[in-house]
C-alpha cells in the first residue's frame, strides 16, 4: 500500500477542509395549505403528501 512520502502541511488540510460546507435547508411551498416544507416530505402543519394525509406528519413539527 502506498504510504505518504510528506506530511500534509496545515494550510493544505485547511484548504481542502474549507469546501465542507454546510448548505441551507431546501424549502419548498405546500400545494395543500402554502406552509413552507422540506421537499418530498409530508408537510408539518397540514400532513399532506401528494395529495394523501399522513396522520404522523402532525407529530413532527419542522424547526427553523
């Protein structure tokens, strides 16, 4: 196995570590009542997902 000839140096680590970034929640609009809801997901405040009621999505409220 191929080992490293050099330690990487700390502006190198922290450069590469600079992409991790963290990327906003997406949110979308609910065609049911106009909540704002993650996609593909039943929405927290009505329960609706593609036009069925999920009873459990009342539970589960959605933090900002």
């Amino acid at each position: 196995m191929a080992v490293p000839k050099r330690k990487t140096s700390r502006a190198n680590t922290r450069s590469r570590r600079a992409q991790w970034k963290a990327s906003p929640v997406a949110l979308t609009k609910c065609p049911n009542c106009g909540a704002a809801c993650r996609p593909h997901m039943a929405c927290p405040t009505c329960g609706t997902y593609k036009g069925r009621y999920y009873e459990a999505a009342e539970r589960s409220e959605y933090q900002d």
